[in-house]
C-alpha cells in the first residue's frame, strides 16, 4: 500500500494532440503537400490493474503485476501506438520529379500498453 | 538528428532531403488523387494499395520529368519535322519496387491551329541501342506508335510504355524513346513545324505507378 499511487484519469496511456509542421523540420521545401498533419502521440502510465480500456497485452498485465510487488525492480509498461494510419504525401524527389506517395504508419489513432 | 532523418527519408525512397532546383507544376490529375486519398482515409475506406485512375496496385505515383534534347541531326527521311530523343530516368524507383503502370504524356501546349489547316503526325520510336551520333538505323528503334494530330485542339498523346519501361531499370538497358514531329499539310505563312517543337510547347513526362509491397498494407477485408 505504501508504493500505491492512485493515477489521474489525465495521466493514462492514451493519444495526445501532435501537430507536426513539416517546417518545423526543415522539410518545407521539397514536400509540395500536406504542410502539416496531425500524428499525435501516446503518453501517460499503465497502472495496476490495467483496465481494458488500456489495451494491455497479456505480458503487460503480467508486468504491472510484477511490479506491484516490486517496483524498482520491473518498471511498469510503455504505453505505445497500437494502430496508426497513413497519410499521402506529394513531394518533389531528389531528381525534381512529382512524387504522391502513401506512407504507413503516420498518425496515432490509438494507443495501449 | 542528421541519423534519424536519414532513417526516415532512406523509408520514404530518399537518399537525401531533396533540393528542388526548380519548383515544377503539380500536375492537376496528382492534385486530385492526393484529394481524394486524403477523403479516403478519413473515412477508411477504399484500398490505398491500388491506383484507381490507372486501374493498377500500387502505392507511389510518379511523374518523372524529360531529361532528353532536341535531335539536331538531319536525317533523310525526316524533312521539316522535328526530332527529340525523351530519355525517364526511372533508376529513381527503388529495386523493392514493383513497376505497375507507365505511361507517357506529351502535351503540345500550343494551340495547333494557327498552323493553319495542316495536319501533323506523331511518331514515336522506341530506341533498342545506341547509335553513333547523326546515324539513325531502323534497325536501332522500333515504332511505337504513329498518330496524326488534327489541327485546333490543344493536343496531347498518351502511350502505355509499362513493358518497356520496366527493361529500362535493368542499368544499361534506358535508351529512351524518339519522338518525331511531321507535317502532313500545308503550313500557313510564317508557320513552321519547328515552332511547335522547339519551344517548350512540347512537354514530356512518364507517369509511373509503382508498388512497394513494404510499405502498403491493404485494408481489404478477409472473407
């Protein structure tokens, strides 16, 4: 009881607002469309006991278990991306051509542990 | 940072960030795909593995730019027209891809009909080897395609050169393709063949529609 913290609603596993602005990297000048998107990302604790709602796998129950019983040693799990879309992206290559091209895996839409 | 930038852009085909030396037009049929695609995954719909407007699978689409020249060689059976040799450096797909669709588009992006009533033939040649300079073998191209362009409309041409697009990436093999503008008419005063070709009225671009099975998950469900 003395390692038990009792976790916010706001501090779980869960998808949080990214907007990444292709000029923020520097890539303005090559990438014709989109400027920006929305990739969001995932952030937040996997407490004990994962609910579903946080998506934990079979290994991530198991080590929130663990790790109720000893918390230095097992650390709790990550809360990842567990299912991204993708976006299509038009862009001049290195060869001046006009590129449109579907790329996997660009926006978090949910995330787990 | 240089490191993961080079992981991401090596994903993307990229050897490096590229730096456009001039900003061409986005072609208005790429536009509308890239429209459209954006409506299609915000509904989830549709399969992002296959090109609709071509009917073929693939996940990039492609318009790669002319690097060819005029031909300034006479040739004997070739007066008053104009030649220009179009050369695709398709060495740009990568070797994971698969090449499912090319096609090439020539615009003739001046209206013909100040030509008078002339009427003009295109014919394009596929080049199977490389000649000596000014020396032009029939046995060193095959004919394509030969077309006639009518006067008034502003006129384009399209060819399916997926066959042989596809020998152009083995290295060594891209000899590129001729083009040959003739007139089959009587030109008006001050109207020449060469002024329909010379100038930039004469664009080329080959669409290429490819597939990276890696990077192209279907959404199609299994039945």
């Amino acid at each position: 009881a003395a390692y038990y913290l009792p976790v916010t609603p706001s501090n779980v596993c869960k998808p949080r607002r990214l907007y990444i602005d292709f000029k923020d990297v520097g890539w303005q000048d090559w990438i014709i469309a989109p400027q920006g998107y929305l990739a969001n990302y995932c952030h937040g604790e996997c407490p004990f006991p994962l609910s579903e709602s946080l998506n934990g796998t079979n290994h991530a129950i198991l080590q929130t278990l663990v790790h109720s019983f000893d918390p230095k040693g097992t650390p709790q799990p990550c809360c990842v991306p567990i299912k991204l879309s993708p976006i299509s992206m038009l862009y001049y290559d290195n060869n001046d051509n006009v590129v449109l091209r579907h790329y996997e895996d660009m926006v978090v839409d949910e995330c787990g542990c | 940072v240089d490191t993961q930038e080079k992981l991401i852009l090596s994903s993307m085909g990229l050897s490096s960030r590229p730096k456009p030396s001039h900003q061409a037009p986005v072609p208005s049929l790429l536009w509308r795909m890239f429209k459209k695609d954006g409506e299609r995954s915000s509904e989830s719909d549709g399969d992002p593995c296959v090109v609709s407007e071509y009917g073929v699978r693939g996940n990039i689409v492609r318009f790669i730019q002319d690097q060819g020249s005029l031909i300034s060689a006479p040739a004997v059976h070739c007066f008053n027209c104009v030649r220009k040799h179009l050369f695709f450096n398709v060495s740009v797909l990568e070797d994971v891809e698969q090449l499912s669709f090319a096609q090439l588009e020539m615009k003739f992006e001046q209206d013909l009909a100040h030509l008078g009533r002339s009427v003009f033939s295109v014919d394009l040649y596929g080049v199977r080897r490389t000649a000596l300079k000014g020396v032009t073998h029939e046995s060193s191209r095959r004919l394509l395609l030969s077309q006639s362009l009518g006067p008034g409309a502003y006129a384009s041409v399209h060819v399916n050169l997926t066959q042989l697009a596809e020998t152009w990436r083995t290295p060594g093999k891209n000899y590129g393709v001729q083009v040959e503008v003739h007139s089959s008419g009587e030109l008006e005063e001050h109207a020449s063949v060469g002024k329909v070709a010379r100038t930039p009225e004469l664009r080329a671009s080959l669409v290429a529609v490819s597939l990276n099975p890696l990077q192209c998950r279907s959404r199609r469900k299994r039945s």
